[in-house]
C-alpha cells in the first residue's frame, strides 16, 4: 500500500487531494489539526503517534521528528540495503509528503512593537515542517514533495492517469520547489534573528508577484518579486485603473513614491508621518520644517523632471509641471496627499503613464478613469527599506539606504542665507538626492524650477539646470509671479571648481548649498565671496548612480 505524510497549516485543497489518495488505496498519515479537518470530512487517517510509537510532546514542538518517519521518507527504493534496514526496524516506506510551513512570513509583516513578539514569533518558526520535505525532495525520484496547494490537482490527475505513477521531472520540479520555498523561509528567520547590519551570507527572501511583459526592452524578459518578510511600499499598492505595470513603470514609480514621501505623507487632516531627516532639519535649521506642505513630483526614465511643494495641491502640481512641460509628457506624477478632482482634471489632460497617491477622491478617480491605458496607484505607506541592493554580474551590492539628509550645516561664506533661501537649500539637498549624479537642482520657493543629472562632469547639468530654470521662470502662465532668477543651487557633491559658481552667478542666484570637501573648497568660497553668494556646507553627498 503506497503512504502519504501530510501536515498542513494551510488547509485549502487539502481535503480533496486527500479524498483521492484514500480512493485510490493510499494509507493517510497525518498529524493534530490536519488528521482533525481529515477526519471530519470523513476521510481515513492513520494518526503519526500510531507510526512513531511516541505522542506529540513541547506544546506540538516535537511530533514528526522521529526516525520511523525520516527513514521512510529517505530510503532509496533501488538500494537493497535500505529495503533490507526497513524490513529489519519495521518502518514503511512513504511515498508521498504534502506540507506547507508555519505563516512565518505573515508574522514578520504584523506588529514588532507588541510586547512578547520575538518570544511570539520565534513559535511560527516551523522545524518538523521543513526537515520533512526537505527529506521528501532530496528522495525525489522515490517520493512526491507536495507544498504548494496550486499543485495538488496536477499531481493527482498524473496519479489518476499514470497509474499511479508521477513523471520524474515533474517530481524533480517539486523538489526544487520545495527548496526554493524553504531557501526564502530559511532567509527570513535569519533576517529576524541576525543583528550584523552585513552578515556573512546575505539573506533574501523574496516571492515572484507577477510575470511582466517584458524588462527595459521588448527583448528582455521579467518578473516582480517583493520580500516575503517586509512589507514596502509597493508591496501593499493598490492599482485601481489602467493597463498592467512594466518594468520600467515599477521602476519610476519607485523613485516617484520615494521622492514625493521624502516632505512626508499628507492625510485626511494635514500632514501624517515623518519625512526622513527631519531630525537632521531640526536639528541644524530648525526654521527649515515644512508642516503643512503638500509636495508633488514627475519622474521621467528614473529621473525627476520636477518637484515642488505647495500650500495646497494645486500650487504643487502647477510649479512641477513648469520646470519642464516637455519631459512630463509620458511621465509619472505622484502626490503625497489626496487627488482632488481639480487635479485629476489637469491629469486628464496629459498624456501620462500613472498618477500615484495616497488617495484619491471619488470623482477624481472616475474622471482618471475616462483614460483607459492610464495607470492609477493607491499607495499607504512611506518607503522605509534599510538597504538598497544592486545587481552585478554575479552577486549583489548592498548598502544603507540615503537617508542621511547632512551632517552640519556650515556657512563658509561672509553673506549668510536669510529664512526664505535656507528653506530652498534644505529643499534643494532633498530634491538633488533623487536625481542621477552628477546632479544640479535649481530652487525656488520650494521648488525645482530646474534640474540636470545624470552628466560626467559638473558643469554641464548646472549649464543646463540654469537654462531650465531662466526659461521656466519667464514662460507665459509661469506660476512665478516674481520672474526674477532663482535664489538657490544645490548640488549633489562637493564643487571641485569655481566655475559652477561663476555660471551660478551670472544666472542671478543668491546661494550655494553643497557637501563640501574637496581640495579646492577654497576656490569656490571664494568665487562665491566674489559673487556675493552665500554658501553651506552640509559634510553628506548624495551620489546617485
């Protein structure tokens, strides 16, 4: 008589797969809650304590680790010694192993501030389950590995019509399957347990979500995964409109989402949650906090293309929208606060690829709706992820995530900024972080009035940030009442020239904020002192590659 093993937490389909098993002659082994749900739907079970000699023990630690199961899982079929130690000890064989884990991965995602949590989660971390397929899958050739439930009709149909027989690459792809999972599981409980910021081997645990069209190109394949362990941003969106997201599209919206919650997360009664390096604010420029503000971005190729804040969400859309009308176009704005139907009008009238928020207003969302194609996400959650990983050929980098907005706020100039320019500064250093080194943004009320990035030398994205921002300030219907030049420059690193400086003075602007430290500090302090420009040292560089 052929013998399944199964222990499930996740009941689902459990029933019918065993139903079949049983009809089809096979013995059912089972341990508590699963032979209880066997056995109310009247299907034969045969409890484990009945094979192991021994009753379950610690609570339900200890009930399928016993050799008169683990032997009959791993003895091989074909090797005559095996048979010959099975006949001798008295143990059957299984032939068939059907377990899925402990939500450990759910636990993870709840609440970590609850007292008793580690005390509560270490429970969730399953052992018997794990040690018995991992035995099931290492034995394939003579043992189904059964985990998934979206694999229990596949294999009974192959039993059905096989004669009882599974294919071997099938049983071979379970295996793997089985692997895969306890890889991911094995990775999370490590994260949960280790407290080394880089440990020896670096734990993911990641689970596909979704097939994608394609990657960067149409040549290129791809897929999303999202860690099984902690729930970012985009793991708990929620698209309501338009075609399916690519590659590209989760990749911009990252960086959208990101840059519109580095000013906070806006609610129902005003702002909610905490910008990163509000701390550093405070502490250096007190009078630089921005309570209240709304801010809105555009992103375009992974860069943004404007970003501003806004008494109202109105002002924020419109100054984002008149740094650079042209690149918007096929871009990605995102709010950190409610869409109203005002700007869902304005929305409506461009050819955009998503608008993310918070939210969205009921009449909003159906006036967004009219554009089929337009991709429309419900974000809850300011992206928190402690380390960003990067994919080389053969491995990963791995690093702190750039929080860190400066370490001192230093004025290395005789003229100092007055209040309105040292709120453009702070701006500035959070906007430049998002965009593509090396990077210039030009700033003004609280806004990005122009933007260069992504250039190998310095001088070429302040030439055409400054040219950006002169031609946004002065074009017809510029939400810039006063048309004079932009106050402030920000840059991403330090200056390792005067000559961003000279080109900043002939643009008009009053102030210069900037890392700081290279060896020729000197000659842009003193360019600026020229110039009469006033310029801080904040001591952190935001490269982004």
């Amino acid at each position: 008589m052929k013998r399944a093993l199964i222990s499930v937490f996740d009941k689902s389909g459990i029933a019918e797969l065993a139903s079949f098993l049983s009809g089809a002659g096979w013995e059912i082994i089972s341990t508590g809650g699963t032979a209880k749900h066997l056995g109310e739907s009247k299907i034969p079970v045969t409890d484990v304590s009945a094979i192991t000699g021994f009753p379950e023990c610690l609570d339900g630690r200890v009930k399928t680790l016993h050799p008169a199961l683990h032997a009959g899982i791993l003895a091989r079929r074909d090797d005559k010694s095996h048979a010959e130690s099975l006949q001798a000890l008295g143990i059957g064989a299984i032939d068939l192993v059907c377990v899925n884990l402990y939500p450990f991965f759910e636990k993870v995602k709840g609440d970590t501030g609850r007292a008793h949590y580690i005390e509560e989660t270490i429970e969730f971390i399953d052992i018997g389950g794990p040690a018995m397929l991992r035995a099931a899958a290492k034995n394939y050739r003579d043992v189904i590995a059964l985990t998934d439930p979206r694999d229990y009709s596949h294999v009974a149909q192959c039993l059905k019509t096989g004669d009882g027989v599974v294919p071997l690459d099938m049983k071979k792809r379970l295996a793997g399957k089985v692997f895969n999972l306890t890889a991911a599981y094995d990775a999370a409980v490590s994260r949960f347990l280790l407290e080394e910021e880089y440990p020896a081997y670096w734990p993911l645990s990641l689970e596909k979500k979704q097939s994608l069209r394609y990657g960067e190109n149409a040549h290129q394949s791809a897929a999303l995964y999202m860690h099984t362990d902690r729930p970012g941003a985009l793991a708990d969106a929620e698209q309501l409109g338009g075609k399916e997201l690519g590659y590209n599209n989760i990749r911009d919206l990252d960086l959208a989402w990101k840059a519109a919650c580095a000013f906070g997360l806006c609610g129902e009664g005003g702002r909610g949650g905490e910008p990163f390096g509000e701390e550093d604010v405070k502490r250096f420029v007190p009078q630089a906090a921005w309570d209240g503000k709304v801010c809105c971005v555009a992103v375009k190729h992974n860069t943004p293309c404007g970003i501003a804040l806004g008494d109202t969400l109105g002002e924020a859309f419109e100054k984002t929208f008149a740094c650079d009308p042209v690149s918007i176009f096929g871009g990605i704005v995102a709010c950190n606060c409610k869409v109203d139907a005002a700007l869902a009008e304005k929305l409506g009238e461009m050819f955009l690829e998503i608008v993310a928020a918070p939210d969205f207003e009921p009449q909003a969302l159906e006036i967004l709706k009219r554009k089929k194609n337009l991709r429309i996400i419900k974000l809850k959650k300011v992206p928190l992820e402690s380390h960003e990983c990067t994919a080389v050929d053969g491995g990963l980098l791995v690093q702190q995530s750039d929080r860190l907005l400066l370490e001192k706020w230093e004025c290395v100039t005789k003229s100092a900024p007055d209040a309105g320019l040292l709120r453009d500064m702070i701006f500035g250093m959070r906007a430049v972080s998002f965009v593509k080194s090396n990077a210039i943004v030009i700033v003004k009320d609280e806004a990005a009035t122009g933007i260069g990035g992504g250039q190998v030398n310095r001088i070429w994205p302040a030439a055409q940030s400054l040219q950006r921002s002169a031609q946004a300030l002065l074009a017809e219907g510029s939400p810039w009442k006063d048309k004079s030049p932009a106050g402030v420059l920000a840059s991403d690193a330090f200056l390792p020239f005067d000559d961003v400086v000279h080109a900043a003075a002939a643009a008009g602007i009053k102030a210069i904020v900037q890392p700081g430290g290279s060896v020729n500090d000197k000659l842009a302090i003193e360019a600026a002192d020229k110039h009469g420009i006033a310029m801080v040292f904040t001591g952190v560089r935001h490269f982004k590659h």
